[in-house]
C-alpha cells in the first residue's frame, strides 16, 4: 500500500502502460495485476480524505474514502478483475486498454471528493466506454456509440453546468448532500439520472450495450449506470421524487422485456428495471433504504456480469443472441446454462442467492416507510424480473424448442470468469453478513426470516407457473424478430426528420436570400456599368467641344453661386 | 549662395534645358538632365531644411523688393512641394533615359529635345511653387503646359496626338481663366504680389470683380488639377504618352495645380473669405465626393491598365479636394500630405507599367496575364504600389487615408468617412485585378517571353516602391511637415 | 539582456528567416534549415520574457513615431505574451511538419511558401505584441498580405476565387469597419494605447458604444464572427500546413486575440458591462457557434468540416470576450490556447492522412485508422480536445467561459455552449470511430496499402496531441499569468 | 415437460399451503393476506404478458426499422 495513492490512478496508468507490453500473456498477466494491486491499495487505506489539488482557487480532494465510495470501488475492481479474466483470449488493444481506463475511471469518480474531480472521471469514463462497444466494428455499433456517446456527454456537460452553478452559490465544490433546492442541484441531478437511466432518460442503454462487444457489455453492464447510483446516494438521498422516479423505472422496462427478442437487450431492460430498486432505496434516504441500495448495487454487478457473461458466450459461440433463432444450447454449452441459471437465480432472488439478501433490504426499507404503493410495485417488478430474466433468458436460449445450433462449450477463461461470478453470487447470498459488514451504515437485519423466505418462494413459484401456463396455452407471444419502439424513437426517427427538415428549410432560404442578393449585386453592377463601363458615357472621350461646354457651365454656375 | 537657392531653383534647370537642345544627341544629354535634376533635388532639400529650422524665406528676384519686384518665397508648404517635384522629377529622369533610347522611337538627333522639354517642364513646376507672385505663377504655368503637351504627343501611340491637343485646349481654357481671375485681381488690388493681394483684398473683397475672379480661378485651377467633371483631358493624356512622361505628369502636374489652388484660396484670398463667404467647400466637396466614386467606377471597368490607373488619379484627386475642402489641419494635412504620397505610388505603378510595357509592349488586361511569373521584380514594385494606392498600412497611401478619415470624424461627418473606406475597397477591386491576372492568369499565346526589366528601369520604380514602405512607417515627413503647411496655409501654425 | 532589448528581437527573427529563406532559393535543405533554426530562435526569444511578463513586468519597445502621441509601439502584456507563446510553441512543430508535407506532395514555389509563412509569424507576432491599436492593426493587415500568398498557392480557379473572397472579407471589414473604429476611438479617446480597465469609459455614451463595437468586432474580420465567417471555409484550399497553423492558429487567433484586447484593454470590460453594449455580441457569437456547428454536421470534405469547426470555436472566444466578466475573458484567453494546439492537431492529421493516403472526405476514412493509427489516435485526442473533455486542455476553457456565463447570469448561453459540445462531439468523433472501427470500403484491396504518412508529418502531430495533455496540467499556471489582464 | 410442469404445479400449491403454518411478519395489512404473494405474483405475470402482448401492437417494427 501506498499512503494517499489513489487505486483509480493504479488503473488509469496501468492501463497505457498495458500497451507496452507485448501481446499475449504477458499483457494479460500484468492487466489482472492491476485491479488486484488496486483492490489492495483500497483495502489498505484508512477511511479520510487525501490528495488534495489547489487549483485556481479551488481546492480538490481527489481521493476520499468512506463506507460509501469504499463499497462501489470494491466491487468496481471485482468487475474490472472479472472481465479480464473474461477477456483472456482477447486480441483487441484497444478493448483491452479501455477495459482498464473504464472501471479506472468509475473508481475515481465514487472515490473523488469533489465535484470538479467526479466531473473529470464521468466524462472520461463516457469517452473510454464508448470504444467498448464501436470496437465492435459494425455499422449498428457505430451508430449506437455515437448515440451512446452523445448521451454520455450530455450528462457529463449537465453536470459541468450544475457544479458551476453550484459553485457560484455555495463557493464549494465539495460532494456532499446536494439536495434538489441547492442551485445546480437540478442539473447536476438531471445529469446523474441520464447515467442511472431514469425514465425518459434511459434509452441510451437499452440501445448501445447490445451493440457492444462480448466483452464491452460485460464492462458496461458494471460501471456507468452505478457509478450513478453512488453519484445519486451521494447527493440526493433521501429525495422524496426518487421513490416515485425508482418505482416508474423498476416497472416499465419488465413490459419491454417481455416481448425483447435480442437477450442481451432483455438484460439490458432487467438492469434498468434493476437499478430501479436502488434508486427507491436511494430515495428512501434511511440507513437501511441506503444501505440496501448499496448493497444491492453490489450484487447487481456481480449477477449482471453473470448473465451478461454467459450471453456473450453464447453470441461468441452460436453467433447470435436473438431468442427467435436459439434454444436448445443447454446440449452444446452445459456449463455455460448452468452458471447462467446460477445468474438468473440471483437476479430472482431465490433465496440463498445474492439478490434475496440485497433486494430485502430496499423492501424493507420501503416498507419500514410505509411506501406501500411503491412496495406493491417494486413486488409487481420482482415478480416479472423473475420472469424475463431468471426465466426467459436461460429458457429461450438454453431450452425451448432446438434450434439445431450446436457449438463449442464457451472457452475456459470465460467459464473461470463467469465461474468467479457465480461464487461470488452465491456466497453473498449464503454469507450476507460479510457484505452486509461493508455497507455504509451498521445494519441488523436478516434475510432469512420464515415469513421472508416463504413469501418469497411463493412469489416466484407462483410467477414461474403463470409463464408456464401462458407458454402451454399458446398466449405467451413468440419471440419474433423485430424492433421494438421506445422513447429512442424521439431521436432516432424524429429528430432527424425534424431536423432535416428544418435545416434544409432554413438552407433554402440563405440559398433564396443569397441568390436575391447576388441578382440585387449583378443589377447594381450592370446599372453602374451602363455609365460608368469601357463604353459608359462617364469613360468615353468626350468630343473637345463638349469638354469646353462643360467647363464654361461651371463657370457660370459658380458665377451664379458666388454672386447669390 | 545658399541664400540664392530659391531663385536656383528655377534657373538651374532652366539653363540647363537649352544645353540640352545644344548637346550632341548621346549619353552626355541624359547625364547634363540627369544632374540638373539631381541638383534641383539636392536644392529643394536644402531648401525645406532651411524653412523648417529657420522660417519663411523671401527672395527678391534683381534685387527689386516686393510688391515691386518678384518675390521669390518659400514657405513650409511650396518647399515641400518642391521636395516632391524635384524628387519624382529626378527618379523619372533616371527611368527616362531607357524609355527614350529604346521605346520612344524618336530618331536619335531628336532625343536631346526631349530632354530638353522635360527640363523646361520641370522649371515651370518649380517655379509655380515657388514664386510668390501671381502673374509669374501664370507664366510658368504656361511654360509646364506647353512643354507637357509635348511630352505627352511625342510617343508612339498615334492616339496621343489627339489626346494632347485635348489637353492643350482644356489646358489652354485653364490657364485662360486663371490669366483672367488674375487680371481681376490686379484691377482691383493694382498688385501681383501674393502678400501683398492678401492684405489688399479684404478691402475689396465685396465687390462683383473679386467674386468673378474667384469664380474664374476656381474653374481655371479646377481645369487644371482635373477635378470632376473637369477632368476629362486627363484619361487619354495619361494612357496614350510615353510611360516616363505619364510617371512624371502623373506624380507631378496635378499636384502642382493643387497647391496652386491651395495658395490662391488660402494665402491670397484667405480661409475664411473663400470658404466662409464664399463657401467654395460646397462646390468642392460634392465635385470632390462624386469624383472619388465616379472615377474609381470607371477604373474598375478599363481594360487599359494605364488609362485605369489616369481613372485612378481623378478619384485620388478627388480625395485630396476632400481634403481640403474639409477646411480644418487634419483636413489639410490629408490632402498636403496625399499629394507626396500619391506622388509616390502613382509614381510607382506607372514606372513599372513602363517596366511592363518595355518587355511586352502592352499595357493592356489581356496582355499582362501572366507577366508576374516573368517580371517578379517589376510587378512586386506594382504590387507595393497599389497596396499604398488601396491605403494598406505600413505604405505612404494608409498615412493620408488615416488623416482624411481622423479630419472627416473630427468635423462628424460620418457618411464622407464611409465613403472614402468604401472607395478604398473599389480600389482594392481594380488594384486586384491587375495583380490577379498577372500572376494566376496563362500567358497569352504569341507574347514575347522576355524576361525582367532592365535594371536602368527597375533601380527607379524600386526606389519609390520602397519611399512608399518607408514613408509609410516614419511619417515625419510626409505626415509631419504637411501638418507645418497645413497650419502655415491656415495661418494657426507657430 | 533585458526584456526590451529581446522584445524587438521576436519581431525580426521571423523576418531575417524570411530573407535567408529567399537567399537560398534553390538549396531546399538550407532553405528549411533557416526555417527551422528561426522557430526555433523565436521560440528561445518569445519565451525567455515569459518570466518577467509572469511577474508582472511590461516591456515595452517605441519602434517609430507614426503621429504625434502616436508610436508604433510593442509591448507585452500576459494576453499577448500567452498568443505568443501559443504561435512561438507551434511553428517549429508546423516548419516540421511542413518540411513533411511539401516535400510529400511535391509542392510548387516552396521557396515563396516559407517566406510568406515567415512573414506571416511575424506579423503575428506583431499582433501578439502591439501595444496600441494602430500597430496591431498595421500587423493584422500585414498578416492578411502576407497569408494571400499562402491561400492561393495552388494558382487554380477555385484557390483565385477563394484569394478574392479572403482578400475581400478580411481587407473589407478591416479597412472598412475596423479603421473606422480605431480614427474614431483616437478622436474621441485621444489616445489608443492598451490601458487596463479600458480607454473609453466616460468618453463616449448611448447607443453609440454599440455602434463602435459592432465596428470593431465585425470589423475583425478574422475572428470569423457570421457573416463575415465565408473567407475562413474558402481559405481551405491551401496546403494543409496553412490550415493548420494560419487558419487554425495564427490567422483566426489573431482575430478572437484583437477581439478580447479591444474588449479588455479598450473598451474594459466594467465599462461594457454598466452599459450593457456588448449583450448583442453574445448572441450574434451564440449564433455563430450554433450555425457553424450544424454547417460542419452537414460537411463532408474534412477540411471544410474543420473549417466549420473553427469558426465554431472562435465564436467561444468571442463570447467570452462578450459576456463582459473576468472568467468569460480567461475563458476566452484560454480557448485561444486550447484551440490552437487541438485544431492544429486535426489539420496536421487531416494533411497526413492526404499525404498518405489522398483522401480529403470524411466518408472515405472508413478503416484507415487502423493503417494509421498514430494520426487516428492524435485525431482522437485534439477532437476530444476540442470537445472539451478531461483530461485534455479544452476543459479548462470550456469550464471558464461557463463561469463566465454562469458570472454574468446568461442562462441561455450555458445552454449554448452546453449543446455545442454535444454537437461538436457529433461531427467530429465520426472521423476517427469510422478510421478505426467502420470497416474498409470493398474493393480497395488493389491499391497500394496505406502507411502511415512520413516522419516528418506523424512527429509533430503526436506532439501537439500531447500538448493538449500537457495543457491540462498546466490550466493552473495559465490562469495565474491570465488573472491580471482584468484587473485594472 | 409435462412432469416439469406438474412438479411446479405441486410446488406451488404446497408454499401456497405453507402460509397455514407459521405467523407472516406482515408491515402492511395486505401482506397478511392468505397467500397473498403468491395469487399476486401469478395476477402480475399474467397481467405483464397480456399487457405486454397488447403493447406489441403498439411498438413492434420491423427490424431494420432504423435502417442501420
């Protein structure tokens, strides 16, 4: 350990120096070093602030470390060891670097102290994803990025805006307690509900992480979206809206999950439905409210790599992850099916798995609070997350009717990762005292009460029975290949039509404008032409007569002139 | 001696023009013209060295003290004159020689005729600046006309004949009326002398004589500086001569017939009767304004790029008659100090034109496409000097631009400053067009491919090029001592 | 040797490059060889008065008297000691890169092209150091003489028509706004020297403050405010070198650089901000950088899209410079800064990849980043630049001039700016997503393979990329030698 | 499939019996319900389907709809 090294710079540094290395397993080794080395240099430093900045006159602490930024840049690290560990075979430098820059970013932004410092690590964790998913290198995953990117930054100018709008009324750029009255509270709160993917604000997400690449989603799936969810325990807790905010954003995207053919779209829907949970904790604002957002935060990570992982095996194996064209690969990829359910049980919430001790806790809370129409929503939404994502995905890609592809086991490196993963989620949920130990605020609870563990089991029992009805019946509607409108369609079909149309009106009329001006111009030249020409009157040579009649016509007009 | 320079002033090089005729033709002609004007140089800056450090200087020709006899006096203003005269007179000179022995055509028995004529030309400019009389002002008015139209008829162009006998009525009619104003006066006043008309007129000043004279010298002198509309003698006159006497008249004449004007309506009438009661300034303000425009117009259209360049001077006159019909020191202190600087470039372009016209025989549009990529030097010395013509910082022609534009805001009045910017970008226009199509333009099929001009004609038109730079930066003189005439001709100076 | 004694050093050494240049016309390595050695020479001089300036010393130089009260003056101020450096840092690495450039395309009339270029930095190193109005406009006129040359290199129809749209703009409003100006702020002020705090206040009053500055500032043509923006697209048909450091450096930066000296040291910015004058001028430069962005979207040939961009960008500079507070104007100062090393980097990487690969649309790119992955990367890193990301220089400014904005209370304009971000990142990201990431057109596998352009061209643009890494460590210096050009 | 299916069904309705035997920690009333969590985890799922199918009608495109 290094007194008052930042981990996020182990990342960051590391992650050009990776470059240096040469290809193969040498840079492999050293990139796992790096999150582990990190990993250690956070467990290492006591809570405090350190690396202070005098810049301009403002103060930055680049470097604070409390219950809070210590949990998110744990588990950062975690994802960040996972993915490369996923990403063993890879031969892609710049994946590869990004994959460091990324989570090095994201653990600067939870451990910054300051919001210049949080502003400078949102925007570069925007610009190093967005090549996770245009290294892809395809149209679509251009074009998504772009958008991606765009949204990405959209945020990180929002949140420009708010910090010096806050700056100018408070004369502090601390992060602490923000709140929605502080000046620069609503734009800096706007700026973290883009990356938490609010309502309205969330497509950039369903859109761009299927675009990207096997490995890019797994990263992805990690980093920005919870990074947020610190950004928002940070600033906004206790937010009353956030309740109402969380609660939209746990129960819409499970509809479009339901009728999602891409899977890794499914699971991108799930997350966002996912991070409404933590949002609802993030908006409860108690000790435990927050601490199940954290927690759950956590766990989110670890299953959402998971599943993310698993599909991006089956995408690297069977070449694609559309449900209409699979099923049947649990024959071809066992292991792959089976830490995928390991993901699928985990983001139910089965007990003994992770999420049945993290999701409790926002329950609970909201509970505790007497939120129950919110409880009764975020019910409606655990019950239909169990049903797209601990259902749906393995049984439209594992099971279902043969699809007849038969492929390769995913490689080792990937099974190890998503072997990690699973370990991980399983542990959380059999010994969640440990997680429960580095939460932010000290909590007694426990998760394996009767009542919980039944109602629970009754909830996704009875959910899993009502997918097979509708799936015997014939009324579970197919998977089919398609697209599916969302608010994206806003800025994907409209905007450019509007805009289209608004540009080519407003060039027609410079052109019209130009073209009146530049006929106005010719007149005005042609006119001074006729006079003033070669053959113009005022450029010919007079005859000498009328030169001396001129002569003699001035005269007598100054005589006239003189004598009045 | 030094006490006798004004009078040498005019009598070297009017001793020295009958030598001319005398010599036999050959190098030796050039050389005797040559040194008269370098004296006629060297006399007029001691001459203005001893005005600045001393005062006015009075010279009694014979001995005869004025009213009697003709003073002879040198001011601020006539001795600046005389610099520019002598000194174009002189760098035209040493351009004239090539121009005369190799283009003009004239056999050789008749070269030294030129020389001769020129010499007697500059003797009558000099001598209008510096005489302080009136009459005299008249006879060597005549001695420079008569010797211009000459000069101008002796090229080869046929054209030129017709063009000089235009001059020579127009010119004839100027000097006619300005003889007349004169008379005027001398019936009223019974003096030639100008101080002496000055301290006698006021008296008069009432009287339907003065105001016809007035009115006759207005014209006669308008006639002859080629205000608008008076100024048509001067397109065909300019572009039809032979380049050195194009460059000569060009840098000269006009300017003279300024300070003419400046000295009659100034010193002998007096500021404030000719532009208080006779507002003379509204008559020439207008003229001066539509002149500016009009001709700039014109100029844009030729394709001729030396009867461009005459358009040219009528609208620089134009600015020059701004300038002074804005009746304050800024004001004048433009036009003064335009009439150098217009020397200066005018200077310039119309040598390099002769520096053009002596490879490819052609001034026109079409012809010189191309002919900076042959004539690097001779169009870079065209390029400095229409920079300065445009008003472009760093040459002599943004100096002038500078005080017109501070003399119009001074008196507020706006629209003229917009004007005189405005008609800097037309010159931009037809300056541009030149330089465009000598250097981007193909060379026209069947044009000679000769090379740079001789040095002979490069050495002069460089060294007003570079008197354009530098007297664009230290502005002492041609700034500086224009503001010490403008104050002795308003009479508020020290 | 004190600071006087260099001042005048700065303006001559450009100068006496030029004329060793023309000396050896026919000798290209010694012809290059004096370019380099005077940039190099300059870079020496320019910096070695940073200190002094940093500690709050004025040298100051009377080079000629033009008219009474009335010198040629050079003096250095930290503004224009930061322009300086800013010109003095990057015409070895252009003199460099254009070595590469010229000799890779087999370019004409070399000999004429570093003389003017020369001539040019010293003009703008003129412009750096006026220490009156009408030196800097004497310089400023020099600079578009001497950059005329430069734009029509190429001799064709199109690099004619677009000298005589350059010629036309820059001397039409020069000569028929800004002269205007300055007569009037001499009439009027008596004076035209750079004072802190202004010259004007209590001297002229109304609705005529609004007049004056609209003469001044659309009389600077150069900062490309719209209208007057077209000569900046047209000059594009120049060799790239040209774009790059004139048309991206030099030329325009001399123009957002009169801009904010004449709000600062001429009209003051206390003085601007009781009367309200410059509230316009924020919306016209708003305009400016809203429209030339949406025309850059719509660009395909790169160059022009970065000539778009340019104008974009300048419209920061003037907005900040408008807003009438001290952040906006180190706003301002800083995005001369940060802009210049960015767009250099993208011209010289727009140069590259036609030395390398002739390719001048953006559409074209597709896969190239990958044969050249140097030029893409240092793309990438001036784009983002630009943009206004951390941890590149162009977050600084960004972060001032929304201070500044923040400071004055405009809303709207944070908005502005915010957007042009976005947009920026729209059109100029494309360029190195689609090099790196689109994949190779079909049917190019017969041509030669792509490499990487010569040394000589790849070098410098890595360095300015860096530079714009560089910068952002070093906003904090920049800021402390900025801070007192507002202070009266 | 179908002893699946059958399994799930005796597996559900022995947890919905469960409820019978031990006392439900209920915060709201609601909870308390007889197997409340269970009739209401199957009302959503159905109800998110259907929904679900009828919002197909709504939003489903074709799949180069964006065309990219």
């Amino acid at each position: 350990m290094i007194d008052g090294l930042n981990p996020a710079l182990i990342l960051i540094g590391g992650s050009l120096l990776a470059l240096l290395a040469p290809q193969g397993r040498a840079r492999n080794l050293f990139m796992l070093a790096l999150p582990v080395l990190g990993a250690l240099q956070l467990w290492g430093l006591p809570y405090g602030e350190y690396a202070r900045i005098e810049l301009f006159d403002l103060t930055l602490t680049t470097l604070r470390l409390d219950g809070l930024s210590f949990a998110f840049a744990l588990v950062f690290h975690i994802a960040a060891l996972l993915a490369i560990i996923y990403a063993w075979r890879l031969d892609d430098p710049v994946q590869q670097v990004a994959g460091l820059l990324y989570p090095g970013a994201a653990v600067g932004a939870v451990l910054a102290g300051d919001l210049v410092t949080l502003f400078i690590c949102w925007e570069l964790a925007a610009v190093s994803s967005v090549f996770l998913i245009w290294a892809r290198r395809t149209q679509r995953a251009y074009h998504a990025g772009m958008r991606y990117l765009l949204a990405q930054i959209g945020s990180g100018v929002l949140l420009l805006a708010g910090v010096i709008v806050h700056l100018r009324a408070t004369g502090s750029i601390t992060f602490e307690h923000l709140g929605l009255d502080s000046p620069g509270g609503w734009l800096i709160f706007i700026a973290f509900g883009i990356k938490a993917a609010f309502p309205l604000l969330h497509n950039w997400l369903q859109d761009a992480y299927p675009e990207a690449t096997v490995t890019g989603t797994v990263l992805l799936s990690a980093f920005t979206t919870k990074m947020a969810i610190y950004a928002l325990a940070r600033g906004f807790a206790g937010t009353e809206s956030l309740i109402t905010i969380g609660t939209l954003m746990a129960m819409f995207p499970i509809f479009y999950a339901v009728i999602e053919n891409d899977l890794r779209r499914v699971l991108a829907y799930s997350m966002n439905n996912q991070l409404g949970f933590m949002v609802v904790g993030v908006g409860i604002g108690t000790p435990l409210g927050l601490d199940g957002a954290v927690a759950h935060a956590f766990a989110d990570i670890l299953f959402k790599a998971l599943l993310f992982m698993s599909m991006g095996a089956v995408l690297l194996r069977a070449g694609t992850v559309n449900g209409s064209e699979l099923g049947g690969l649990y024959k071809s990829m066992p292991l792959t099916a089976g830490l995928c359910m390991v993901g699928a049980a985990s983001i139910s919430a089965f007990p003994l798995f992770s999420a049945f001790v993290t999701k409790s806790l926002i329950l609970e809370a909201a509970a505790r609070e007497g939120h129950w129409v919110s409880f009764l929503f975020l019910l409606f939404a655990s019950a239909g997350v169990f049903h797209h994502a601990g259902i749906k995905i393995p049984f439209f890609a594992f099971f279902a009717h043969d699809s007849g592809i038969r492929c390769e086991e995913a490689p080792r490196n990937m099974l190890v990762a998503m072997g990690l993963a699973a370990a991980l989620c399983v542990g959380i949920g059999v010994f969640p005292e440990a997680l429960y130990a580095i939460l932010p605020y000290p909590i007694a609870f426990d998760p394996y009460t009767t009542t919980h563990v039944v109602t629970q089991l009754q909830l996704l029992a009875w959910s899993a029975l009502a997918f097979s009805v509708l799936v015997r019946t014939g009324i579970y509607p197919p998977e089919l290949r398609s697209v599916n409108l969302d608010f994206d369609w806003g800025y994907r079909k409209l905007m450019p039509v509007v805009a289209t149309g608004v540009w080519g009106a407003v060039s027609r009329g410079w052109e019209a404008f130009n073209t009146a001006v530049e006929h106005l111009v010719k007149r005005l030249i042609a006119g001074l032409a006729r006079h003033h020409g070669q053959y113009g009157v005022l450029a010919t040579t007079w005859p000498t007569g009328s030169m001396v009649l001129w002569a003699v016509v001035l005269l007598g007009a100054c005589l006239i002139f003189y004598y009045l | 001696m030094t006490e006798h320079l004004p009078v040498l002033q005019v009598v070297v090089p009017l001793i020295a023009a009958p030598l001319c005729a005398l010599l036999r033709p050959g190098r030796a002609v050039w050389l005797l013209a040559m040194v008269t004007c370098a004296l006629c140089l060297l006399i007029a800056a001691l001459l203005l060295d001893r005005v600045l450090a001393q005062g006015v200087i009075s010279y009694a020709m014979g001995g005869w003290p004025a009213p009697w006899g003709i003073e002879y006096r040198v001011d601020a203003a006539n001795a600046y004159m005389l610099l520019i005269v002598a000194a174009i007179g002189a760098v035209v000179m040493a351009f004239a020689r090539t121009v005369v022995e190799q283009r003009i055509r004239l056999p050789a028995s008749k070269q030294p005729w030129f020389y001769a004529t020129y010499l007697l030309c500059l003797t009558g400019l000099l001598g209008m600046i510096v005489t302080g009389d009136a009459f005299n002002v008249f006879v060597f008015l005549e001695i420079s006309s008569l010797s211009s139209y000459v000069l101008i008829s002796i090229g080869r162009d046929r054209r030129a004949l017709t063009a000089a006998y235009q001059y020579l009525i127009m010119g004839t009619i100027g000097a006619t009326f300005i003889l007349i104003g004169i008379g005027f006066l001398y019936v009223m006043t019974g003096t030639l002398n100008m101080a002496d008309l000055a301290a006698r007129l006021p008296a008069v000043a009432d009287t339907r004589t003065v105001r016809a004279a007035f009115a006759f010298l207005t014209i006669g002198i308008s006639l002859k500086l080629a205000l608008f509309p008076l100024h048509l003698w001067l397109p065909n006159a300019y572009a039809y001569a032979p380049s050195a006497v194009t460059a000569f008249l060009a840098a000269t004449a006009t300017k003279v017939a300024i300070y003419v004007l400046l000295r009659f309506f100034f010193t002998i009438f007096g500021a404030q009767f000719s532009f208080g009661t006779m507002r003379l300034d509204a008559i020439l303000l207008p003229l001066a304004l539509a002149g500016i425009f009009s001709a700039s117009v014109v100029a844009i259209f030729q394709t001729n790029v030396k009867r461009m360049l005459a358009y040219s001077s009528v609208a620089q006159i134009g600015y020059m008659i701004l300038g002074i019909s804005l009746v304050s020191v800024t004001g004048l202190t433009a036009a003064i100090s335009h009439l150098f600087n217009h020397a200066l470039m005018k200077g310039t372009l119309f040598m390099a034109l002769g520096c053009v016209s002596f490879r490819i025989g052609a001034v026109s549009l079409d012809r010189m496409a191309g002919v900076g990529r042959i004539m690097p030097w001779t169009m870079g010395a065209f390029v400095i000097g229409g920079l300065s013509l445009i008003g472009v910082p760093m040459t002599a022609g943004f100096v002038s631009k500078w005080y017109l534009i501070l003399g119009a805001l001074e008196r507020g009045w706006w629209p003229v400053a917009l004007l005189v910017l405005f008609t800097s970008l037309l010159a931009v226009v037809y300056i541009w067009r030149v330089v465009e199509t000598a250097y981007f333009q193909p060379a026209p099929e069947g044009r000679a491919t000769t090379g740079e001009a001789p040095l002979a004609l490069l050495v002069p038109t460089w060294t007003l090029a570079l008197a354009n730079l530098y007297f664009g930066l230290d502005t002492s003189l041609n700034a500086g001592v224009a503001r010490r005439a403008a104050e002795a001709l308003l009479g508020v100076g020290p | 040797m004190n600071s006087e004694t260099i001042l005048p050093l700065a303006l001559f050494i450009p100068l006496l490059s030029a004329f060793f240049i023309a000396l050896n016309d026919g000798r290209p390595d010694w012809r290059e060889g004096a370019t380099l050695l005077g940039s190099l020479l300059l870079l020496g001089v320019v910096f070695s008065l940073l200190p002094a300036v940093a500690t709050g010393a004025r040298p100051t130089v009377d080079l000629l008297e033009f008219a009474p009260g009335l010198p040629l003056r050079l003096s250095v101020e930290p503004l224009g000691m930061t322009f300086a450096c800013v010109a003095a840092l990057l015409w070895p690495l252009n003199s460099l890169y254009s070595i590469g450039y010229m000799r890779g395309n087999q370019e004409q009339h070399q000999t004429r092209f570093y003389i003017c270029f020369a001539i040019a930095i010293a003009s703008t190193i003129g412009i750096a150091f006026a220490g009156n109005l009408l030196t800097l406009f004497i310089f400023y006129e020099a600079l578009t003489l001497s950059t005329y040359p430069l734009v029509t290199h190429k001799g064709t129809e199109e690099a004619k028509q677009a000298g005589r749209l350059y010629l036309g703009i820059l001397v039409g409003t020069s000569i028929g706004f800004l002269l205007l100006a300055i007569v009037w702020t001499w009439v009027v002020a008596g004076t035209l020297e750079f004072a802190p705090g202004g010259i004007l206040a209590g001297k002229i009053d109304g609705p005529l403050v609004n007049v004056l500055l609209a003469l001044y500032m659309f009389g600077i043509g150069k900062a490309a405010l719209m209208p007057f923006h077209r000569w900046l697209p047209a000059a594009m048909v120049a060799p790239t070198p040209v774009s790059a450091l004139l048309h991206a450096v030099a030329v325009v930066k001399a123009g957002v650089f009169s801009v904010l000296k004449v709000i600062v040291y001429v009209f003051g910015i206390d003085f601007l901000k009781d009367t309200g004058a410059s509230s316009w001028l924020m919306w016209v430069a708003a305009l400016t950088v809203l429209l030339a962005s949406f025309v850059a979207l719509t660009k395909d040939n790169l160059k022009a899209r970065l000539a778009y961009s340019t104008v974009s960008q300048l419209g920061y500079v003037v907005l900040g410079a408008a807003l009438a507070t001290s952040m906006g104007v180190i706003g301002g100062s800083m995005q001369i800064v940060m802009h210049a090393f960015g767009k250099i980097t993208l011209f010289f990487c727009a140069g590259a990849i036609y030395t390398a690969a002739h390719k001048t649309e953006v559409s074209q790119l597709d896969g190239l980043g990958r044969a050249m992955p140097f030029t893409f990367g240092a793309f990438l890193i001036g784009a983002l630049s630009i943009i206004g990301l951390p941890p590149l220089g162009g977050s600084w400014s960004k972060w001032y001039l929304l201070v500044g904005a923040a400071d004055a209370e405009q809303w709207a304009l944070m908005a502005v700016l915010l957007l042009s971000s976005l947009l920026n990142v729209a059109y100029l990201l494309p360029v190195p997503a689609r090099g790196f990431f689109a994949a190779a057109p079909a049917g190019g596998a017969t041509q030669i393979p792509i490499r990487e352009a010569p040394l000589a061209c790849v070098v410098p643009l890595c360095l300015t990329a860096l530079g714009c890494l560089w910068l952002f460590f070093q906003a904090d210096s920049l800021y402390a030698l900025l801070a007192p050009i507002t202070v009266r | 499939m179908d002893q699946f299916f059958y399994g799930l069904v005796g597996i559900c309705i022995v947890l919905l019996l469960g409820d019978l035997l031990y006392h439900k920690h209920a915060t709201f009333s609601f909870e308390s319900w007889f197997g409340f969590f269970a009739w209401y985890g199957f009302i959503c799922c159905v109800a998110l389907v259907l929904l679900a199918k009828q919002m197909r009608k709504v939003v489903k495109r074709d799949e180069d709809y964006y065309g990219d």
